[in-house]
C-alpha cells in the first residue's frame, strides 16, 4: 500500500529500520496529514552479503509523500539512530533536530558530502518543549552509552505516545544528569496511549549496571598492569572515556588517545562543553616519548574492526604504537554479534606479540551495556504506565522476547514492531493496518541500491562462484574463424591436467556444431543456448554456478 494520509484523529506508527534487526532506525509517526520521523541511522554489514559495509533503510514508501513529512527527529548520535541522514535527507529534504552534541556528530557527516549548507538543522534542549508540525513533542532526558541519549513524548490531536530511544536506568552516568525519572513517572498520569521501546536486552535479566560500577574493578585491573596499558572502548562511548581517562590521571599516568574516531568524539564532546576538566590529552606522534609503565592508551577498535587503531596496532602497522611483551590490552566493551571471529583473531595476534588480555566478566565489570536488562523494561513500564507496549530495536527473537515479557508484566497490549508494517494506535485498539514497500539500500561505491539489486546478486555470486567470460567470433553461418576465447576468474585452480579454460575451449567447439550454417537459429537463440549449457557443464565438472558471459561476434 501507498503511505497513508492519516486523519486527525488517527494517529499510526510506522518502523521502515530497526525492528527486526540490529541497527538502522528508522521510525514514523503519522497525524493530521503528516509524518514525522524519529532517527535514520546505518547499520554495518549484511548477514547475506559479505562484502558490504554498510546498509540504511529503504525509503521507496516515503517517495511520493516527502510533501507529508514535516521533520527528522534524531534521539542521539549512535551510528544505528543518525548514521543514515547524509545519504538520505537529499530525498527527504525536511528539517532536521537533534541536540548540541548529535548535531556537530552530524554536521560533520554533512560536511562530507557537502550538505551542511543545505539541511536544516534545529538544536533541541533536553527537558524541552518543541513543535514539529502537528506534533507536540516533549524531549526527556535518558541514560545510554553516549551523551545526550533523549526519548520523545509525542502528542497529537489523537493522544500521545513516548518513544524511548536506546535508554538504560543510571543514575550516576558519570556525565549529565542521567533518566529524568521524575518526568518518567508522570507519564503515568497522561494517558500515554503506546511506549516504543528499545528491545536490544530483554533477554538479559537483572539491571544492565551504572557507569559508576566499571570505576572500581576497572582502577584495580589498571593498578595491577605492568608496561603499557591501553584500553579500548567504543569512541562514541564518551563517558566511558572520561571514566578511563580520570582512572588513569588518578593512577598518575599519562592518557593518550589512538584512533581518529576517538580524537573526533572528544573534539566534539569538548565543543558541547563537556569532558572541560580533563588535560589534554597524550597525541599519538608523542607516545614514543612516554616512559611505559607511565602510560595508558585509550584506543578505538575493540571490534577488531580491520582499519581500527588496536587491529593495526596487532598487526604491527600503526605508526605510532606497538605492542611489546607485557603490555595489558583491556577491553572494555561488549562483543556485537558477528564480530567474534574478528576480535579473537586479533586477540591471538596481541597475545603472540605477548600482549595480557583482559575482558569484562562476572567478576570484573569492566564494561555495562547502554540498552535495559529485563528489571529495567518492568521499571519503566511500572513508570510510564503506556496502555500498549510496542517492540522495537532488536532483532526478531528480540522483538517477539519483548512483546512476551511485556504481557507477563500485565501490559494490556503489546505488539511486535515490524519494519514496514502500519500500526493504528488511535481511534480504537492498536492494530495493523497494512504494509508499505520496505527493505535495505546499500552503499555501493558512490550509489544507493537496493539490496535485491542485480550487480550485488552477481557479485555475491562471482565472490563465491568465480566468473567466466567467452568471446566467439564466428562467421554468417556460425563457424568459429578463429580459437574461441575463454577467460575464467576464480573459477577452479589451475593445474596441468585440469585447466578450466582449456575444458571449457574444448566443450564450446563441439556445442557450437549443431549450429553450423542453420537457418533455424538466430545469433541471440544461440548467444543464449550455449550460456545454458556452458552452466550446465561447468556445474556439472567444477559444482560452481559462476558468472557465466558469452559473446558471439558476427564476422562480415
Ligand atoms: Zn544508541
Ligand atoms: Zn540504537
């Protein structure tokens, strides 16, 4: 179906990102004619297509109706809720709101692909007021693994809904002011008709833990490390990063920072005013002058991220810091899912340059995820009091985990959020009431495409498959004038006995006979039959489906 023009006493959700999947937020709220969307973010990699880096959500729904969308909404500056908007507000072209901090992140994103002089960007204050078309939106401050992390109370002439964001319960974030719980329980008293909520850690029990519980097993590991320390986190992570840093000042370190995302992050945390009490600090070219057991280096990488600074310090390629026997690596992070290989390959890498490896555990907290575990869902539930509780942000099991755990926390209605699917939240029960196109774009070189594209379907099959190429040059009556010529990439190894292009010559001169002075076929019959069976013989010999591209040329 074509995006609704909703009433104004209607008002609807709409996720095209997010839900179903980790990464790429992309939600809409629909009233009175109008669309407002909540964050735009990318996600990295595909789980089908190796070879991608990033992914964002398919807007073709929103195509014919960018008269309709009154404003871009970005809860914080995570990669997953802001990463998107430089590639896609040339087809949105609406105005754009965020906090001090999200819109340096993004301005400098624009600045790339020279949009800064084009998007409207509006500067919201937490704890504020602001309008946005026909909805009146309330922004309340959050605590989350970044700074500035804010939800929305969204108000329309259909009643209101409050979209969570990416949140977690702290009270002590270490930078600013944390959950505005006193806001949070109010809701209860306004008929909040559905909460959108960030699903990423029903699965974990308990409470995720505050940035104040990593401080003291953290100090313990970093006093007891001999040579250099460097731990790394997530550079968007800034309150990680002044956690870090004043451990290592109070520990009388010196604190450098590797990575230029690292150097980015406190650049602009620092323009937003925050991180002013810290020195500054250590550049990579000065690490050298630094005696070893006097430094701690706090680097980007933790991933194992190939261009990231602790992969190229594991592989002995950074310019300015190495590895020696006995150093400490620590990490304090959580390991994304899919990125286990990566990391444990760079970890044995660390270990062989005779690096100490140490991870959070149980036992030493050193990294609390941003995203709420199962007591604090129930405690903004019990907060908030939404009559209807809508999943998103997570993945699938996720999402579903959430809308069990909601009903069992005796929310009336909980609804699973699917990207693409319509939910009528006003007049009557929440139901959906349909599906606009919706799927993933991928950034390809300097184009946006589909992710059913064509060139991404013959990469991924050349990737996996290899690739042959024929050239024919035949006469009018489809003799071969000269040795046809074949060339194959990746398609099997080449040994004296077996080589494909030899095998795939000796087939084409045979299968091209039947076709010798025929009047029957034509050169594109011909072009095509052969292709057939040049798969079908390679299938057959190698049990590869390669690219397969035959030319016949028409000699005079
Ligand atoms: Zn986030
Ligand atoms: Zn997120």
């Amino acid at each position: 179906m074509n995006l609704p023009k909703p009433k104004k006493n209607e008002l609807m959700f709409l996720p095209l990102g997010g839900s179903g999947e980790i990464g790429m937020n992309l939600n809409l709220y629909g009233n009175s004619g109008k669309w407002l969307i909540v964050d735009c973010g990318v996600t990295f990699g595909d789980p089908i297509y190796g070879s991608v880096d990033i992914s964002m959500p398919d807007i073709v729904s929103l195509e014919n109706s960018t008269e309709s969308i009154c404003g871009l909404l970005l809860t914080h500056a995570h990669e997953d809720h802001i990463g998107a908007v430089h590639y896609l507000w040339p087809y949105l072209k609406c105005p754009v709101y965020a906090t001090e901090f999200a819109a340096e992140v993004l301005i400098r994103k624009l600045k790339e692909v020279g949009l800064e002089d084009e998007v409207e960007i509006n500067i919201i204050r937490i704890d504020s007021k602001i309008k946005i078309g026909p909805f009146d939106i309330e922004i309340i401050s959050m605590s989350h693994s970044i700074i500035e992390p804010s939800s929305a109370l969204i108000s329309t002439s259909a009643g209101s809904v409050f979209h969570t964001g990416d949140w977690k319960i702290d009270f002590n974030p270490q930078i600013g002011e944390g959950i505005n719980k006193k806001r949070l329980v109010e809701l209860a008293k306004e008929n909040v008709l559905a909460m959108v909520c960030d699903s990423t850690n029903v699965l974990v029990n308990g409470t995720s833990g505050s940035e104040e519980d990593v401080i003291k097993p953290l100090t313990n590991i970093i006093k007891e490390c001999s040579g250099r320390v460097f731990v790394s986190t997530f550079a968007s992570n800034v309150m990680r990063l002044n956690t870090l840093a004043k451990i290592g000042l109070s520990l009388g370190k010196k604190v450098a920072l590797v990575g230029q995302s690292m150097w980015r992050m406190v650049e602009i945390a620092k323009q937003s005013g925050y991180l002013s009490d810290l020195p500054t600090f250590i550049s990579e070219r000065d690490i050298k002058n630094v005696e070893k057991d006097n430094l701690m280096i706090i680097c980007t990488g933790s991933q194992g991220e190939p261009r990231g600074a602790l992969n190229r310090i594991a592989n002995g390629t950074h310019r300015d810091a190495s590895i020696s026997n006995g150093d400490s690596v620590i990490f304090s992070s959580r390991v994304i899912p899919g990125n286990e290989v990566s990391i444990s390959e760079m970890q044995n890498r660390l270990s062989e340059l005779g690096a100490n490896i140490i991870e959070s555990s149980k036992e030493n907290m050193i990294h609390v995820s941003g995203h709420p575990a199962r007591e604090e869902l129930s405690q903004m539930y019990s907060w908030v009091k939404p009559k209807t509780l809508i999943a998103v942000h997570g993945e699938t099991r996720h999402i579903n985990a959430h809308v069990k755990y909601a009903k069992e926390q005796q929310i009336n209605f909980a609804i699973p959020g699917r990207n693409g699917s319509i939910i009528q939240l006003s007049p009557g029960s929440p139901r959906f009431i349909g599906e606009v196109e919706h799927g993933r774009l991928i950034v390809d070189g300097n184009d946006l495409i589909t992710r059913n594209s064509e060139v991404l379907k013959k990469r991924h099959k050349m990737m996996f498959n290899g690739s042959v190429f024929v050239v024919l040059n035949v006469s009018e009556d489809f003799k071969l004038i000269n040795d046809p010529i074949i060339m194959t990439e990746g398609l099997a190894e080449i040994i004296e006995e077996d080589d494909p292009e030899y095998f795939i010559k000796s087939f084409i001169k045979e299968d091209i006979k039947p076709y010798y002075k025929s009047k029957k076929f034509d050169k594109s019959y011909i072009k095509e039959s052969m292709t057939n069976s040049l798969k079908r013989i390679i299938k057959a010999q190698y049990l590869k489906r390669p690219v397969v591209r035959l030319e016949l040329n028409l000699m005079k």
